[in-house]
C-alpha cells in the first residue's frame, strides 16, 4: 500500500472490507466522494505475508496476481491510467500496449479494457482475475453483462482471493439495476447476503467525505449551481440521491411517492 495515500474515513471502511467478508462493493455517491483513488487503491490487494525486512507483503508482490480494470469507453480511462501511474510511481510500474497493461516488478499485472458493445463483455470469457474494477458501473445497461464479467473472477491461487469494486454515481441507463441489486436491499454501509449466497455492500460517500475537494469552492459553486439548470442532476450529484433515474423512461420517479407498501393485488 502506498504509504504517502491517507484514506478519508469512507475510503478506510471501503478499503477495510476482506474478500472474506464481502464478495460485491459498490462505492458511490455524490461527485467528488473520492471514487477513483479509492478504487486504484483497492488493487493493491489485501496483505499476504511478509518481506525478510519486515516490509508488508500485498497482492500485488505476488507475480500471479491478475486485476481488471474496466469502463465502458475505453478512452475515459485516460485519466485514470494518469491518477494510477501518479499514485503507483513509488512502485516503477511500467504501463504497455492500448489498451494498457500495467505491469509490477513482482510480475502482477492489471489489464484495462473497455464495455463499449455486446461482444466486449465476452473477450473476458476463460480469463482469471481475482480483482475486477468497474468505473462507473451505472453505465452498464442491463445486469445481466454485469454477472457476465463477474464470471472471469476466480482464482486458482490460494493465497489470493476475489472481489469486485463497483465505482458510479446514482443515475444514466443502468441506474435501476445497480439500485436493486446494490442499494436497495440494505441499510447503507451494512454488509447483506443477496439470494445467490454473495455478500455485498453499498458505501456512500458525498464530497463532505472529501475535504481536500471540500477546499475547491469553485467546484462547490459548481455542484450547488446544477439546482438551477437540471435539479435531477444537482440531487445525483451533489447529494448521491438514488431517487433520481437519470436515463430511464419514467425520470420523475420517487420511491416515496410512486411505491405502494404492503400492496396485495387482486388475483
């Protein structure tokens, strides 16, 4: 782990989480909630062992390590190889090829990718890797591409186990599914087991969990100035509303107005 990266508290709890403990994250929220150095973070993996020097030994000092990076256009991943390479540069990670590969001393690699078209979620097929992150996972259309890519997560090294880190604000087409599965079912921040026996976790985080964004008052200004021009997006992305369905057929819907409780239909 990088040494020089504090995590906020959000970060802490999203990075604290063991694949014994949970197999599906979803870290999200408001813009600004420090989503993509939390999830370049992540990859380190979780400690293995030790160096003869005391040193703590990670995922990624394991030469069969294998991670995933994902989004579903390739290009919008430019900034995040530059945010990676910046907060890697202790490490001499070397980044080859387009789409890039990012290759560690130890030999572990991370492989990034993109979602752009139907038969991009099957070029994963048969391929292992024991950690796949997804940017912006709300721009996925339908669940069911999600629980494809979710099939190349496996591992056949012992010492390395598997897990999934979901990056997105609330809203754009794939907005409900992420919902359902990931928001919905519990309270924020508590581990739930799903009906397929998988555990998973939604963990909030706003720009208030961001102090060093907090300090941007022009990017403030900005959010806060979103109420005025298109108020679904300001509740999207200034507070992580999830009531707020960005790029559905119904875009007024609200769980509080439109959800009948305990409603038994005629049958």
């Amino acid at each position: 782990m990088n040494e020089n990266w504090k995590p906020y508290k959000k970060q802490e709890l999203a990075l604290s989480l063991s694949a014994n403990t949970v197999t599906e994250i979803l870290y999200g929220g408001s813009r600004g909630g420090g989503k993509t150095d939390c999830g370049i973070q992540w990859l380190h993996g979780e400690k293995i062992g030790k160096f003869e020097d005391g040193r703590d030994k990670y995922y990624i000092h394991h030469p069969k390590y294998r991670a995933l990076i994902l989004r579903k256009d390739y290009g919008d991943l430019v900034d995040w190889i530059d945010r990676a390479s910046y907060l890697y540069r202790y490490a001499n990670v070397r980044v080859i090829g387009n789409p890039a590969v990012m290759i560690w001393p130890s030999g572990a690699k991370f492989r990034l990718g993109h979602l752009k078209n139907k038969s991009s979620y099957e070029k994963y097929l048969g391929h292992e890797y024991q950690r796949i992150l997804i940017e912006e996972l709300t721009l996925i259309p339908q669940e069911r591409y999600y629980i494809q890519i979710m099939g190349s997560l496996r591992t056949t090294v012992p010492e390395i186990r598997t897990q999934i880190f979901n990056t997105t604000n609330p809203g754009s087409i794939g907005h409900y599914w992420v919902y359902d599965r990931f928001v919905k079912p519990s309270p924020y921040g508590k581990v739930f087991t799903a009906e397929d026996g998988r555990k998973r976790i939604y963990v909030p985080a706003t720009i208030e969990d961001n102090p060093a964004l907090m300090a941007d008052k022009g990017y403030i200004q900005y959010l806060e100035g979103l109420k005025l021009t298109d108020p679904n997006l300001y509740k999207a992305w200034r507070h992580g509303d999830w009531s707020v369905f960005e790029g559905q057929f119904f875009s007024e819907f609200d769980t509080y107005l439109h959800v009948i409780k305990n409603f038994i239909p005629n049958v």
